[in-house]
C-alpha cells in the first residue's frame, strides 16, 4: 500500500462517518505527522450499533455450527491473502517493524482457524438419569451480543480472539478499537464481512473510551464484555459488569519475572530474552522485565544482555534492518523517563540506555537498570517500554518471593536445567503463564490470562470459547 485511508465506522452493515461528524488525528509515532483522519462514534451510533448487534445475534446465533465454520475460514483466507497490505498500515500507525506486523497478522489467521473449527466443538452432555424414562441433557447456547474492548499494542491480535470466540460460540459484537491504532482493526473487520458474515453480526466503533464502554456495559442487549488493558481501568469495568450481571473476560497488566537459574544455559537465556524484550519496543503485556539472576551466573547473564540491546537497530518500523521501532504516543517517553530517574534517585544503577533517540518520532534507547530496590516505582508498575530490570539472587526462595511479590500474575518465563526446579515452579510461581527454556505463549491452542490483579479467564487453548456460551440443562420424562 501507499497510502494510509481516512477510517470510517461499521455500523448495521455500512462504513460511514459517525452522525455527529466528530473526528481525531490517527498520527505516525515513528515521523509524529498526521496521517489520516478517524470516525468518531456517539451515543447515537452506539445506540444503532446496539441494535444492529441485536438483529444480528438472531441471524447469527441459528447459523449451522459448520457454516459459522466455513465462513470463518473463508476469513482467515482472506487475512492471509491481505497480510502484506494490513501489516504496512499496522506499522504505520503503531511504529513496529514491518515483520513484526506481517507476524501478527498472520498470527492473526491462525487464531481464526483455531476458533473456526472449536464452533464444530461446543459439546453439551448426556446425563445418566436416576430414574427409568428421564433424559438429562446440557447444551452450550450463545450468550449473546458481545461488547469488547482493545488497546494499541497489537491491533489485529487483541481483537482477533475475541472477535473469533464470539463468531466461532454464535454471537454478535460490537468492538471497540484502539483510537491511536485504527486501520488494521478495519481491514481485520473487513476480512469477515468479505467472508460472508451478515451484515448485523460485528459492528465496529471508535471514540472516547469512558463514554463507549460506560454506555454499552450496562445496556440490557450487551450479554458479555471482553477487555485487554490495564489493570485500574479493568477493575473499574469489571465493577461495573458486575453491578449488571455480565460476563467478563478480563487480560490486564503484568509485570513479568524472568528467572535466571545458576544451572541455566545463560547465552540461551540472553538470546531469548534479549529478542522478546525488544518486541514491539516493550509495549507487550507479557513481555519480561524483572529479570532475576541467580548470583553465579549474573555476571555472564549481564553482560551478554547489554551488548544484545546496544546492538539493536532503532528506526522506523517500514525500513527493513529496523529492529525496534518507535512507542506507539507520546504519553510513553515521559512516562518511561519518569520511572527511569526514580529508580535511579533510589539508587538503581543505569548501566545502558535511558535516552531518546532524537528529536522526531517516539524512539528510545533499550534501557538496563541494575541493583533496583523494591521501592522503586519500576519494581511495583508495569514499564510497558523497553526497559529491563536485572537483579540479583541467591537462593531459590528469595527468587520465588521476588517473583510472587506483585499483585500481577500475567506471565513469566524461567531458564534451568533442574526438572526439580521446573516441577516446583509450576506449583509455586503465581502466574497464570509460565515458560520454561523457551517462548512457548500465546499461540492459539494454548491458554492465554492471567490470575491475581491481571485478571480473569483465557483468550486461547480450549476453553476461550467456554465465557461465550450458556450452559443450559434440559430434563424430561418421556
């Protein structure tokens, strides 16, 4: 593609302008310009998505299991088909390199297929009855019109499983996507409704988030919520869900402990760490950034570590030797720099990095801190930037504690060659993903949430599809 498009809303089948002509500036974090212009939604639209998504939700909820399946399908396709063209606006609009757009794309894909084939799977039971003549059944129903709410950092990949899950059990939705972020949520939009999705099923809104999700929480067509972002704003709708007695899936904020062992493989550890810290320049809710190193091998671990981030190549995500682009706001610098001079007011040691990049475009350096006390605001707030934390340890106990000292348990990640140490993890490191000797999350067929103040239920693996549907039991004396 060469050119970045004016982004409309989805509304009751239709791309249009929002009715009140509101719009906001859609900006390019790697040059700071204006690229394109945004639909902005009102009550008005929101109430014609709302019954759109009602019409649709009778359509869709009587559509055959195989067909909601082929049509899906037909979806993925056409993601893949379109790949090249989304991932160039992705990287426009969010800054990361342009592979790593086409990744989330494609990923993107996979998770649609994956969820196509669990609406073949929506199994209810067959109850042994206690009395002669009685049959005893549950079925698995859709729950109904869905409201789900996604930020920047990934476009296509926050949307795709909740928009996949809600198709894939027979509901209709209506999404709420990234304001900074909206182009690719259109063309992922756009791949369904190419595929053969009725007109009333997803309806897609932008606008201001407060007003968007304080009015469709409560209203009595939305049956279920889904929101990624942080934890604060995620307690505040999961309060206010509950105060209408909806459904809530919930993936908020992290803080993820890498554990660095004495046994470990430490030039494995630093190849692995050192290439997912960078991803997405560090706005990953998973991604790691306290690392804590068993005393023997922290030096090693150190070392290696550093020179892997100053050897990083920053720039715009659409040059192709960009290894890490730029954040994705404005807001993120400040904030970063903010953390950074705390930790080191409190003695923290900046060992690499720390700076911006620049004067144009939202770049800054890959950034080590060493010797970081517990009171420092980066040790208790997600950094969300590439900044790392590298630690020290000494035994197995003080890394656990370390480790389980936050309230978030999103992920974490553990190098050793211990099975013991591998077995006692899975039982004592409070996280609701843990993994070992490798990166082995968030691909389909796997549980993706977390537990803790990181919130509730799982976006993959088998029982993503379970918090959109009903669980019905029917008896009968024939």
């Amino acid at each position: 593609m060469t050119e970045y498009p004016d982004i409309k809303l989805f509304i009751a089948g239709k791309w249009r302008d929002g009715k009140e002509g509101k719009t906001l500036p859609v900006i390019d974090p790697a040059t700071e310009e204006e690229i394109g212009r945004l639909s902005v939604a009102t009550t008005p639209d929101l109430d014609e998505a709302l019954a759109s998504a009602e019409r649709g939700f009778a359509v869709w909820r009587d559509v055959p299991a195989y067909e909601r399946y082929r049509i899906m399908r037909r979806a993925a396709d056409n993601l893949r088909q379109r790949k090249d063209d989304i991932a160039w606006l992705m990287t426009r609009e969010q800054g990361k390199p342009l592979l790593q757009s086409a990744l989330e794309v494609a990923a993107g894909a996979d998770t649609v297929d994956w969820f196509a084939e669990e609406a073949r799977r929506t199994y209810g039971q067959v109850i042994p009855a206690r009395a002669p003549g009685v049959s005893q059944m549950t079925l698995k129903l859709p729950v109904g019109p869905v409201a789900a709410f996604t930020p920047w950092n990934f476009p296509v990949n926050q949307i795709v499983r909740k928009l996949s899950a809600a198709l894939a059990a027979g509901c209709s939705i209506i999404i709420k996507a990234p304001e900074e972020t909206p182009a690719s949520p259109a063309e992922l939009v756009r791949a369904f409704i190419d595929a053969g999705v009725p007109e009333d099923v997803v309806n897609l809104v932008y606008g201001v988030p407060s007003d968007i999700s304080e009015y469709l929480i409560p209203h009595p067509v939305i049956r279920k919520i889904s929101f990624t972002g942080s934890t604060p704003v995620g307690k505040h709708l999961a309060s206010l869900a509950g105060q209408h007695m909806k459904r809530a899936t919930m993936e908020l904020g992290g803080h993820a402990p890498v554990l660095v062992f004495d046994d470990a493989d430490v030039d494995k550890a630093v190849a692995t760490m050192a290439a997912f810290k960078i991803r997405n320049a560090g706005q990953v809710c998973i991604s790691p950034t306290r690392f804590l190193v068993q005393e023997k091998v922290a030096d090693k671990f150190l070392d290696g570590f550093i020179a892997s981030m100053e050897k990083i190549k920053i720039g715009n995500g659409l040059d192709k030797d960009t290894d890490m682009g730029p954040l994705a706001n404005d807001r993120r610098i400040p904030a970063i720099e903010s953390m950074i001079t705390d930790a080191t007011s409190r003695g923290a040691n900046l060992v690499s990095g720390g700076e911006r990049v620049g004067n144009k475009g939202y770049f800054f350096q890959p950034t080590v801190l060493t010797d970081v006390p517990t009171d420092a605001d980066i040790m208790n707030n997600e950094p969300f930037g590439p900044v790392s934390i590298v630690n020290r340890f000494s035994t197995y106990e003080d890394a656990i504690s370390e480790a389980n000292r936050l309230p978030f348990g999103l992920a974490a990640y553990a190098f050793t060659t211990s099975g013991e140490t591998v077995q006692r993890m899975g039982r004592e490191l409070e996280s609701g993903m843990l993994t070992i000797n490798h990166l082995g999350l968030a691909v389909p067929e796997v549980p993706f949430g977390g537990i803790k103040d990181s919130g509730y239920g799982t976006e993959g693996g088998s029982e993503a599809i379970e918090s959109y549907l009903e669980t019905r039991f029917v008896t009968a004396l024939i």
